[in-house]
C-alpha cells in the first residue's frame, strides 16, 4: 500500500510539473510572442547602412509611387545619387501600357522631381529563376557605368531574398549591395495583425527556402546578411 502511494505522489509531481511548464510556456508565447514574430520580420526585410552609388528599385510587374518616393528619398538624405527601376515585363503585358515605357516612366519619375540624367529604367524578362536573373542583368548593366555599390529597395519580405540574389551576383562583379526593405500596407514590426502582412512573410518566407535549396543562393544565407 505504502509503495502505491509512493508511485501515485511521484506520477502526481510528474504530472504537476508537466502541466506547470506547459502554463509556463503557454505564458512566455503569449507574453513575448510579439517580439519573435518581429524578429522574424527583420530576418526576412533586414536594412543596412551606408551610402552607395545607386538606388535600385527590385523589379515587378507594376511600379508604384511609393517605392519611387522611398527611392528618391534615398537621393534627397544624400544616401546615393541616382536612381535604377527595374521592370518586369510578362509576355502578357497590361492593356494600355505604351510601348515605350521606359521612356513613358522616366517621365513620370522627372515628374516627382528627380532629374532626368539620375534616372534610368532597365526592363527584363521573367525568366525563372526570376529574381536571380534579373540581378545579372541589372548588375551586367550598371558595371558598365562602374559603379561599386548600390541600395537595394525591395516591397517588404521579398528584401532577403533579392538581397542575396543581387548579393550573390554582385560578388563577381565587384558590386556591393545594400539591403533597404519598403513597407506599404503594413508595418514591419506588427505584420502579422494584417491579412497582407501575413501572406507576405509565409509567403516570400517560402520563396527564400527554395532559392537556398535549389542553390540559387548560399545557404549561408540563412544565418547572415
């Protein structure tokens, strides 16, 4: 009798113990579960520092305003002196978009108030591995002009990822890069309370692991900007 109650207050501490950690658990996720989301934004939109020769806009298919102004806010704090678009054009290209336009966006950029010979708009075909394929293009063109560096401005998540494409190709070519993320629609520091937020972290979150397992980037990648 004795060594079954012995038995049965060991089971019940082993039990008390086990539900304790769980509560205590419970209680650090829900107490600190902000700041591990946060990090895992900045891992996937990291910033850096410094100054650089060009400001160039990751390309997609429709160019917004707002990244255009990130850019050139870039130029005006002194952070660069020109400014690079990259467009990606589809063979299913938008109804109405004019045949020239890269003349057509130059325009619309000297309109914002930027100068016409600091701008220049570069357009490259999505051919997969999209990302990756354009930073050769982009960075085959601008070592023409010799330049060394360049600040990278990309939508949110997507940094890390065009990042190391950029990164990896700039490496051979003598190009520094410098990551510098831009958030619209949500912040980088609560994106998780946002529907957009959310399907851009997994999303692109994604994206950057098959970039590393297909090898389109170092795996290094993971650990270090």
């Amino acid at each position: 009798m004795k060594i079954r109650k012995a038995k049965d207050r060991r089971v019940t501490r082993r039990t008390i113990f086990l539900m304790a950690f769980l509560a205590g658990g419970a209680l650090l996720i829900y107490f600190f579960y902000p700041v591990v989301l946060s990090t895992g934004g900045k891992y996937l939109a990291p910033e850096g520092t410094g100054k650089a020769d060009v400001v160039i806009i990751v390309g997609t298919e429709s160019i917004k305003e707002g990244i255009v102004r990130a850019g050139m806010g870039l130029i005006s704090s002194g952070r660069a002196k020109r400014l690079v678009v990259v467009y990606q054009d589809s063979e299913e290209r938008p109804i109405g978009l004019p045949n020239n336009y890269d003349l057509f966006l130059r325009q619309k950029i000297s309109d914002l108030g930027l100068n016409q010979d600091q701008i220049r708009v570069y357009i490259v075909p999505r051919e997969h591995p999209i990302t990756l394929n354009e930073a050769r293009i982009v960075l085959s063109k601008l070592t023409v002009d010799n330049t060394r560096n360049a600040i990278l401005l990309a939508e949110a998540f997507h940094t890390r990822r065009s990042y190391w494409s950029y990164k990896q190709t700039g490496k051979n070519l003598g190009v520094d890069i410098i990551p510098y993320p831009y958030f619209s629609g949500f912040r980088s520091d609560s994106w998780w309370q946002n529907a957009e937020g959310f399907r851009s972290f997994f999303g692109e979150g994604v994206k950057f692991l098959y970039y590393v397992l297909r090898g389109y980037i170092p795996i290094q990648s993971l650990v270090t900007t």
